[in-house]
C-alpha cells in the first residue's frame, strides 16, 4: 500500500468520511475526566505531531474540493507509507485514545483520490467513492 491513515470510526464522520485521530486526540487531552497520565501522555503526541507535520493550509488550490459550485475543505489527509516515523507516532496516539475508549483503525489505500497537496510525509486528496480501503 503506498497510503496509510487512521480512522475513528464513530467519531463526528464527515461526508461519508471517517475522521482522523487529531480531534479526538484534542479532546481527550482537554477533557478533564480523562485520567492526567493519558493526558499528559497524548499531549506529549499531540506536541510531536505539532513540530513535526507540517499542516496543509486549507486553500482553494490546495486543500479545498469543489462540489456543486462551493469551496470545501474536504481533502483526506493520508501518510505515505515511507513516513514510518509519523506512522509510530499514530500507532501511540491510536493506543492512547483506545485506552479512552476512542477506537482508530488503520487503513491503507493504493490511491486515495486526487491529490491535492504532497509534501515528504503525507498528501491531501479528494476522496473517490468507488476506492477500495484496506483495514488493519
């Protein structure tokens, strides 16, 4: 597979898109009935991710897909599969969020849509609805 990404399945999907493991992770790291050794724990990921992926800028010609004449951040953002280190870092985050009772999954796709943005550790693409996903 050349894409990887994490999935919470139940958390807030939006068009017909799981959502990744940041907003769940930000939750988790503010909700305060959250035990403070798993707090500390995913905002010691949290921070990682901040200083080490770089977070596409959401832009008509980056970021954005157009559907029926509007403008919507809607691109998917996937790790390539070289990007191991990033790819760790997800395995911890989505084991911290287990232990909150928040699954992720891992999924992996040959091609995840239309590319939209690429920089060394992952893309954004418009998703296509007829592209198969592999679950881990």
């Amino acid at each position: 597979m050349n894409y990887v990404r994490f999935i919470t399945p139940w958390w807030r999907v939006r068009r017909h898109v799981d959502c990744g493991p940041f907003g769940p992770a930000y939750d988790a790291w503010r909700d305060e009935r959250v035990p403070e050794v798993l707090r500390v724990a995913i905002g010691q990921e949290i921070d990682w991710f901040e200083t080490n992926l770089p977070v596409p800028k959401p832009r008509r010609d980056a970021f954005c897909v157009r559907s029926r004449r509007v403008w919507r951040a809607d691109g998917i953002c996937w790790f390539l599969a070289e990007a191991r280190e990033m790819i760790a870092h997800a395995f911890v985050l989505a084991s911290l969020l287990d232990e909150v009772g928040v699954p992720v999954r891992k999924v992996a796709a040959e091609c995840p849509g239309t590319i939209l943005y690429r920089d060394p550790w992952q893309v954004v693409a418009k998703p296509r609805r007829d592209e198969r996903l592999l679950f881990n």
